[in-house]
C-alpha cells in the first residue's frame, strides 16, 4: 500500500453566514473554485496530474447542487482531464473527502488528488437538501431523530455539564482563536476571497467575537428548550436514555458553532507522484475511521471513532500531541475530554468552530490544515483529529509529519 | 333492485336517495353483505344514465358506527389458516380483501356523479371514512352527532382512505392529531375545521344534500383536479419537513411507540402525501393489512371491543334473574368516592339518596356533582336545564330513614371494619328485606363485611375506581354467600350508569388492587437495587404503563402501602412480604413523613402541578450509572410482575374469565394496552417463553418471580389462556 502524503492545504477565511456576511454574494462554486486556484498556484502544480478532487457538501442543491466538485474543477480553470466528485456525511464531510482522496492515493489507483469541501450557507440554508431522516417514521423512529441542538443539551445532562461550564469552554476557544489570529498561527493557509478583478472581498474569519466574556454568554438564553418542548424533541432524547428526567438546556448561539461560508483544499498523493510534480510532503495520513454512534447523543461519534482508530492503529492518545475536536457544540468536546481524562492543553489550542464558525461541508479539511500548521509550528508530530456527525456518527483522522 | 340494508329511491331530478339501515342492529355498519351491497348501488349510479347524483343518508339516528371488527377478526382467521401452506398467497389475499372498502369508496368517488353524505348522526370509522369519500358532506345539527377515525384506539387504523383524504382536506398539522389520537369531533366543531359543508336540522337533511347537486354540485374531488395542492404544502417544504419531524417526535412522546397502528398512520400519511390518490391509497392499503396481522391488533380487538362489549352488555349477569328495578339508590357515605357513585347515578337518571353523619358532610358531597356539571355546562358538554335535573335527583341527608324504599344501596364509607359495620347498622331499620347492599372497598374481605349484614346473599362488593366519573371500570365482588340478585343487581346497575364490570371472587385486594401492588412493589425493589429513579420512572411509561410506579406510589399514597404491608405482615406472617421493601417504605412514609402525593412529598417532589423526582432518594439508596441496566429488562420485569400475578389470581379461582383479566388490567390501572391486557401479555408472549423468563427474573430478583403451577403447566403443553379457558368455550359448557 502506498503511503497518502499531505503536500499542502488552503482555506478561505469563514465568513459569517448570514445575508449580511461578506461571502454572502460568492457563489458556492466560486468558494471552492478559489481554494482550487490557490492550491494549484502555490505549489505550481499541473492539473494534468491530478485524478481527481473530491469535495465535502452537505446541502448539494440549488447552485451547491448536482457534482459541485466537477463544476469548481471547470471554475478555476483546471485541466478538462481532472474528474471531480461531491460527498456528504454531514459535519465531517470536509474530512472525508480528505480520507476518501487518500484512500485512492493508499490503494495505488490514483497519484495525485485533492479532497476538500465547500459549504455556502448563507446561500443555502441549512437543511436545504430535505432527505428522509427527519421525516420518514421509519427512520426518524430508529434514529431517535432530534435537532442537533438537544442532542447537544442531552450530552449535557447525561454527562454532567453545567450552563456554566459549557459557557467557560466557549469563551476559551473564543481567546484561543483571537489569539491565533493575533499571532498570525493561520496565515499559512488562509487565502483571501477575491472578486473578478482580484479585490479583497474577506481575508479574515469575521465570526469570531473576541470581546465576549462569562456575563455576556449568561445573558443568552438556551436556544432549543421551546422547540424540544412544543414538539416533543424531550421525549425522544428521554426514551433513548431513560435515565434522565429532564433534560437541562444549556446551549445557545454562544456556545454552539456558529453559521458561515467557506471552502477548503487538501492536496495530496504518493511519493512518487510528488517527486514527479516536485511537491515537498509535511505529513503523511497515518490512519483514519469511521463508525455509527449513539444516535439520540449523535454527538458523541468523537469518542467512539477515536477509541476505533487507535486500537486500529496500535496508537494510544499519548501518541497523539494534538487533537482537533469540531466545537459543534460546547458539550461534544467536553463529553471527548471527559471520555479521555484530557485537560484542554492539546485540544483545539488555536480554538475552534464556537468562535471561528463551521461551514459544514468544509470544516473538516480546515481542522486538518490547523492542525498540520500547528504541529509545524510547534515542531510536533502527531495530530488526531475528529468530528462528529448528525445522525450518529464520527470521523477520525490521525495525521504526522514526515 | 331489493337490497337487505340499503333503500333506493331515484327523484325526479334524477338524484338516487341511499337510505343504510340494517335490520336488526342499532347502528349501520360495515360488514361484508352490505359492502356488497354499497358497491351494487355505487357501479348502477356510475353507469345508470338516469342517475345525475347520490344521496347517502342513514335510516338510523346514527349514520355508520364503522366496521363490523368480527369481519376482520374473520379476514385474519382465513389469513392464518391459509398462511402456514401458502404464505404468499395468503398475504396477496388478506391484501384484497382488507382494501375492498378502500376501493369501494374510491370508485364511488370518482364514479363522474357527485354524491353527497347526508349525516343523521355520528358517523366513525369506515363511516366517516365514506364520508369523507362524498364529494359534499351535511350533517343534522339536531343530533349530538360526531365524526372520526377512532380505529386506532382498537389497535388498527383508517384502512378506507382516511388517512389519505384528511390530510388533503386539512394541513397534517391538523388532521395528524385526529388521525393519531382517534378524536371525535361533534359536527359543529368538523363544521368549524371545514371536515363537513354544512350542518342543518334533520328534517332539513336530504333536501339541503340534492340542492347541492341540483346547484350543480360536481362529482370531483379537489384531489383528482389537476391544480390541487396539498392543504399544508408539499411534504419536502421548510413546513412540511417541520410538521413531519415534530409529528414523529410527538408520536414517539405520546405512544412509546409501542402501537404498530399509530405508527402505520404516520407512515401512511408521510408516504401517501408523496404520490396522487390511488397510488397513496395502495399504500394505506398495505400498511393496514399489516397492521391486521400485528398481535397488538389482534389483542386490542379482543380486549378493547369485543371483550369490552361483551362484558359491558352483561356477559356475566346470571340469565334466569329478572332485570332489577333501580327506582331509587342510596349511597352511605359522601366523601370523594361516595360522592362520585352519586354524580355518575344522578347523570343515568337515576335518583339517589346520598347519606353522611352530618347535613354538611352530605351537602358537601352533592356539591362534588354541582361542580362536576357546572365544568360540563362551561365546556358545552351539558346544558343548565340537564344540570338542574341531575342536581334534582340528589338528595343529601344526615337521616338514615331516607334509604327508606332503596333498590339498591351502596356503602362507601371509610374503609375500616368497624366504620362499615356502624353505618350497616345504621341503615339497617330502613332497608327491606329486597334491597341488595354493595359495600364499595377495595382491600376488605367481602365475606367478611357480609357478617354485618342480615342476609349475605344480598350482599356485594363493588369496587368503583378513583375518580369515579373518569375510570370506566367497577370491580364487582362476589362474597362466598352472594347471591344470583346481588349479582345481577350490581351488573345492571354498572350497565346503567354506562360503565364495564368485571365480576371476581373474594380475596386480598381482589384482582386489581393486588396486582397493581406488584407494580408498585418492583418499583420499589428496583429503586433499591440502584436502578436511577428517573429509569425507574420511564421504563414504566415506556413498557406502556400510564405512570411509572414510584409516581402511582405516591398517588395511592406512600403511608398506605406502608399499611397494607403491615397488614400483610400481621395477618400472614412476616414472611409474605420483602423486608427490603418494608424498610425502604418505612424510611419514606413513617421516617421521613413523605406520604406521598397529598402531603406535597413522596417519592417526588410537588409544587402545584409540577413535579420532580426527590433528589434525596439519592441518599437512602444510591444510583448506580444507568449502564449497568438494560432498559429492555426493566420494561420487561414491571409487565412480568403483573402478569404473573394475574396467573396466579386465575389458578386460586378470583378470576374466572380471561376477559375480565385483560379488561380489568387495562380499565382498572392502565396496564400496557397494546398487550391486550395482562393475560394477553403471557399468550402474545407464550406461555413457554414467559415461564422462562419469570425463572430467569427468579434467579435474578427472587422467589416473587417464580412461576406458578398452572403457567408451568400451560408452558409445557404449549398451551395459552385463550385456548386453554377459551370464553366462548367456557359460556357455551355453562350454558
């Protein structure tokens, strides 16, 4: 088996995702198309050699619709020979299609490939794709379906989390990404948006709100307590973990992640392939894995995939030097620390989704590229990084530095 | 042409009156001779030229009552039958058979002529259901009529389009809750919803009906036009992916998704609104004759219709005994259960005579139906002129001589020896040598209460169940020396006042209130297990029980399971109950005074109508992480319990028929429904597989799992409680 070697990653700032966003007016391809533009300049790279780019998207429809990776392919010009293929398994769609672009470099079918993902969700909502989940009983029953959001507060009761706690981990990683940004721990990879005539649109994540302090966070009230009342949200999340009385809702725009566009790129290939296109690798994709969690939890796939790729691995989390948990929501990272008895030095030290934003199909490749840049950064070696997925699920991805 | 249950009579305009009226039964239903019937009448309308449009109306004060379910349990008897040679071919004709209405009425609606439902009464189930298949609906304004699909409340669902034309006359937001609950709609209120065109007097019925045809009415409904459009949007909208996932959750939350009925309605609906009419209604199709097959169906079927109606029409009233006259009652005693016996006599019609030892006690008594009326008037439900007759009926009194001339008088005074024998004393004098006396109890010995009486032939027990006006169940008591006439004095007074019976022999806590401490009791013994209380709580919902056991604990009250445990103890011995629980009610009720739901603390917390689990019971035993129990297993113990109990009831002879056993479950304290009833627990079970589960709950959990002999031996012959003590069977040797 070859080995999938990571020779670069690019990102767009994250813009926030709402009609007053500034990536408001780019279109989803465009997004994408720029983190495409950008991997292939800097590194010089002829498209003639790549096989293929697979892109993470979780509302594929409208202008997202149909194989947005092929359209973004055409967009920035790439050579007509390069395919392109879009894929969905929601939050960690970005980190799949890293996974899925590595694993065709790992069975020796392809050289040279890019895996990434775009979400524009200020232009298309969230949810925009329908699907059965929610609303077929036969699989809204099984699935214990439920908004993310209670599933988040569930996590919380079940495993002890207060208001106050969720609240202190969303101001940390709002200081950690202020910081990083300060320190310019990002500039490696973030690429400004531009327009047609090359102007700045955004060069910089404008989701974070680096003022917020414990008083602010308790002003907010808890975003899903009414919903999960008025439609029976409570039961479901209480029938799958009867132990719970109540659940307690503890979260809220301020700690849960937060809406915004973006795109991401990660090229990558075998030895050989680089040598050819003269690419220099920074790390290689030591192991990855998926796997099907608690679906009433849903948010807890983290554990269970990190437990899953490790024991594959042979690897033990004192291997690991850093770790990148999405921030989909306070809880989730805290139940991951819980699980592994960690305290927060290595995970998510330049911050996360809570105050830089998750563009759903994306940001599993930027946690990729933060992590990468980190370990560079620190002169480590080995990250972990994971996130977790609606519906029940986890992705992991164990990268080190060659 | 003749028919048996329809009339047809064609006007001069060409508009054919359809006139249901079944010979011999009060109300119309669906059965196979009069779908073959209906069917006959739409195909002449649809291809006879001088036929312009239809009227179908009721000969009966009621429109249609549903479908006869004896017709689906034969349906499903064939099916079985056939099922084990040819199961495909089996399936293929359960299939067709069960949708032949569905596609009945579908050909009537789309016969090209419009047909509009005249409505004389209610109209429920397959009733409504052709209803709804009319292109116009009218209904009698004067006739206290409703409409609705109640087949889910018997295990089944609307098999005959409702499921699909409700949600496109009204937004799923809407028509889900008729759909899943079963609710009932008086006209005025389907009027209002825009389920009905129009209400009118009765006389005015058939007439209102033709003008709309003749105002050139036509025969198509707003789902066969080409323009149509759902009534809440499209299924894959911002709100119809809104209503879908709350209707999913809510039914979850409401059902425990214990009713494969329910759940069929969901699915049927979901996917019907996917697809045009006959292809959605294909789908209702297969999902009822699915549901047909579900043994939750065919245990609610038994259990809740026909078992219900048998047992509430006088299955177990001695035959030879002439109907007793129930010109006046009396009831001794005004407190909340004596007060309720009064309210749901005087709402028969029947007059009463309430008796407590003081004018004010008995005053306050009366007021209990003052109130109960003044609600009914508030809600519509009753008018002032109704209230004022109830009212009349009721004569509170401190004088023992006013049961002077009492047909029938009930006792429901303190439940305490020697209160009951003081007010039988009492009342004595007054009473001939005719009159039946009931005692109402519900732990005290009947043969024991009968000694304070002069002749204990006449005397019974009747256990009426709190809040009297809301449960519909009476546990009738037989003494060793009752008598035929207090029997049947007691059944038709049950009759009367429109509530179920069930009839059981003398015994500690009789059936009901001996089983359901069983309930209470594993409640308990989970708690000290370490079982956290909230698990406790919600395998009980979860398994189908209307409340968990610690919350019933603490609405029996806590001190008085305490009491009835040390009346266990000192009357058989300290060896009939479990010290653990003994010591854990001890703590609770006499330690640390929660008493329970009245005291404002038990095992819960209360602050008005809120209500939370005590932390502190955290403190007497200390929960172990829910990992370490299997939820399946929980749910499991707390059904066993009590249909174990119920087994061992049956063996020692205080129940004697099956139904009665899954009726009282079901009326008397909620058990599971969907199971059918306690008994219909262990034969969906088997008998086998529930003999080894209670063993394995013996190893586990102890001696009060251990199975009793009739089970085992029904377990080893394979053999079930509606096979073994068949109540068809049993009637018919009796008889």
């Amino acid at each position: 088996m070859a080995d999938a070697l990571i020779f670069d990653h690019v990102r767009t700032p994250r813009g926030r995702g709402k009609k007053d966003g500034s990536l408001h007016e780019v279109t989803a391809v465009d997004l994408a198309a720029q983190t495409l533009d950008a991997i292939r300049d800097r590194n010089g790279l002829d498209t003639t050699m790549l096989d293929d780019v697979v892109l993470g998207c979780v509302d594929p429809v409208g202008e997202a619709g149909s194989d947005i990776a092929r359209m973004a392919v055409f967009k920035a010009g790439y050579d007509t020979s390069v395919p392109g293929v879009q894929i969905n398994r929601f939050c960690a769609s970005g980190l799949d299609a890293v996974n899925f672009a590595a694993g065709e470099i790992i069975s020796g079918q392809h050289g040279l490939t890019i895996g990434g993902g775009v979400e524009s969700m200020s232009r298309v909502g969230i949810g925009a794709s329908g699907g059965s989940w929610p609303v077929d009983p036969s699989v809204a029953l099984p699935a214990y379906y439920m908004p993310q959001g209670i599933s988040a507060d569930l996590i919380a009761t079940k495993y002890g989390f207060s208001r106050t706690e969720v609240d202190a981990y969303a101001l940390e990683s709002q200081k950690r990404a202020a910081r990083a940004w300060k320190k310019g721990y990002f500039k490696n990879s973030v690429v400004p948006v531009r327009d047609v005539n090359g102007l700045t649109i955004l060069d910089r994540d404008e989701h974070m709100r680096p003022e917020t302090t414990m008083q602010s966070l308790a002003s907010l009230n808890p975003s899903f307590e009414g919903m999960a009342a008025m439609a029976g949200f409570d039961a479901v999340g209480i029938q799958a973990h009867p132990e719970v009385e109540k659940i307690n809702y503890v979260h809220h725009a301020g700690n849960s992640s937060g809406i915004v566009d973006g795109a991401a790129a990660v090229l990558i290939g075998s030895k050989q392939a680089g040598k050819k296109a003269g690419l220099k690798p920074r790390a290689r994709i030591r192991a990855y894995a998926n796997i099907g969690s608690d679906p009433a939890l849903m948010l807890t796939g983290p554990v269970d995939v990190t437990k899953k790729v490790l024991k594959r691995s042979g690897m033990s989390l004192d291997d690991i030097d850093l770790i990148e948990v999405n921030e989909a929501f306070a809880s989730v990272v805290l139940r991951f620390m819980q699980a592994f008895d960690l305290d927060g030095e290595k995970v998510n030290v330049n911050g996360g989704a809570i105050a830089l934003g998750h563009p759903l199909g994306a940001t599993g490749a930027m946690l990729l590229g933060t992590a990468l840049d980190e370990l560079e950064r620190r002169d480590l070696n080995t990250a972990l990084v994971t996130l977790c997925i609606g519906s029940g699920m986890g992705t992991a991805t164990i990268i080190e530095r060659v | 042409m003749a028919y048996q249950n329809f009339t047809v009579e064609t006007d001069k305009d060409g508009i054919a009156l359809v006139t249901w009226d079944m010979k011999g039964r009060a109300m119309n239903v669906f059965d196979l001779k009069a779908m073959e019937e209906l069917a006959a009448i739409v195909e002449d309308i649809a291809t006879n030229d001088s036929i312009k449009g239809a009227v179908v109306t009721s000969g009966k004060d009621s429109f249609c009552a549903g479908a006869d379910l004896t017709m689906l349990e034969d349906m499903l008897g064939a099916f079985t039958k056939q099922a084990a040679k040819k199961p495909e071919a089996a399936m293929q004709m359960l299939f067709d058979e069960s949708r032949k209405l569905s596609l009945l009425l579908r050909r009537m609606e789309t016969c090209g002529k419009p047909v509009v439902a005249a409505l004389t009464g209610t109209a429920l189930g397959g009733g409504f259901e052709l209803a709804l298949a009319c292109h116009y609906r009218v209904a009698a304004s004067d006739s206290n009529g409703k409409v609705g699909l109640p087949e889910v409340k018997v295990g089944l669902f609307p098999g005959a389009g409702g499921t699909q034309r409700l949600t496109r006359m009204l937004a799923p937001i809407d028509a889900l809750p008729l759909l899943l609950q079963g609710t009932e709609l008086a006209f005025s209120k389907a009027k209002a919803m825009g389920i009905i065109n129009e209400t009118v007097p009765a006389a005015d019925l058939v007439a209102t009906a033709k003008k709309w045809i003749v105002g050139g009415g036509e025969g198509v409904q707003p789902w066969d036009r080409e323009k149509f459009k759902l009534p809440g949007g499209p299924v894959f909208s911002p709100n119809g992916m809104q209503t879908f996932a709350a209707a999913n959750a809510l039914y979850r939350k409401e059902t425990f998704d214990l009713y494969p009925g329910i759940r069929a309605v969901m699915s049927a609906v979901y996917e019907g609104l996917l697809m045009p009419m006959d292809i959605a209604l294909r789908i209702e199709s297969r999902y009822f004759a699915h549901v047909l097959r579900t043994p939750q169906a065919a245990a609610m079927i038994r259990s809740l219709f026909i078992s219900m109606q048998a047992l509430s029409k006088g299955a177990r009233r001695p035959a030879k005994v002439p109907a007793t006259k129930l010109g006046r009652i009396g009831i001794i005693g005004a407190g909340f259960m004596g007060a309720g016996i009064a309210y749901v006599s005087a709402r028969a019609g029947i007059p009463v005579v309430l008796i407590d030892r003081d004018q004010a006690s008995a005053d306050r008594g009366k007021a209990h139906t003052e109130d109960l009326m003044t609600k009914a008037v508030q809600r519509g439900k009753a008018t002032e002129e109704a209230k004022g007759k109830v009212l009349s009926l009721i004569t509170a009194s401190d004088d023992y001589s006013a049961l002077k001339g009492c047909d029938l008088v009930i006792e429901a005074v303190f439940e305490d020896r020697g209160v009951k024998a003081e007010a039988m004393a009492k009342a004595a004098p007054y009473l001939s040598a005719d009159t039946i006396i009931a005692s109402n109890t519900s732990t005290l010995p009947i043969t024991s209460l009968a000694e304070n009486v002069a002749d204990p032939e006449k005397f019974i027990g009747i256990h009426f169940f709190s809040p009297v006006d809301k449960m519909m169940l009476v546990e009738v008591i037989m003494g060793k020396k009752t008598g035929d006439r207090a029997l049947a004095a007691a059944l038709d007074f049950i009759r009367a006042i429109r509530k179920t019976p069930i009839v059981v022999n003398d015994g500690r806590g009789f059936y009901t209130s001996r089983t359901v401490m069983t309930y209470i009791r594993e409640g308990h013994m989970m708690l000290l297990e370490g079982v956290p209380p909230a698990m406790i709580e919600n395998a009980g919902r979860m398994a189908g029980m209307p409340v968990g056991p610690l919350s019933l604990n603490d609405e029996v009250a806590v001190d008085l399971a305490w009491k009835i445990l040390q009346a266990t103890k000192k009357d058989m011995g300290a060896k009939a109950i479990d010290p653990r629980q003994e010591a854990l009610l001890e703590e609770m009720a006499v330690k640390r005074g929660r008493a329970g739901r009245k005291a404002g603390k038990g095992f819960y917390d209360y602050d008005g109508r809120k209500k939370q689990l005590w932390p502190g019971l955290a403190e007497i035993v200390e929960p172990k992480p829910a990992e370490s129990f299997d939820i399946e297993e929980l749910k499991q113990r707390l059904l066993v319990a009590q249909a174990l109990e119920t087994a061992r009831i049956f063996e020692e002879g205080i129940l004697t028929d099956v139904r009665e056993a899954d009726v009282g479950s079901i009326l008397g304290f909620g058990f599971a429904p969907w199971a059918g009833g306690t008994l219909s627990y262990i034969d969906m079970m088997g008998t086998d597989k529930f003999v080894k589960t209670a063993k394995k709950f013996q190893k586990k959990y102890g001696e009060r799992f251990k199975p009793n002999a009739l089970l085992v031996d029904m377990a080893a012959k394979g053999d079930r409680f509606y096979v073994r003590f068949n109540p068809e069977k049993t009637r018919k040797k009796a008889a």
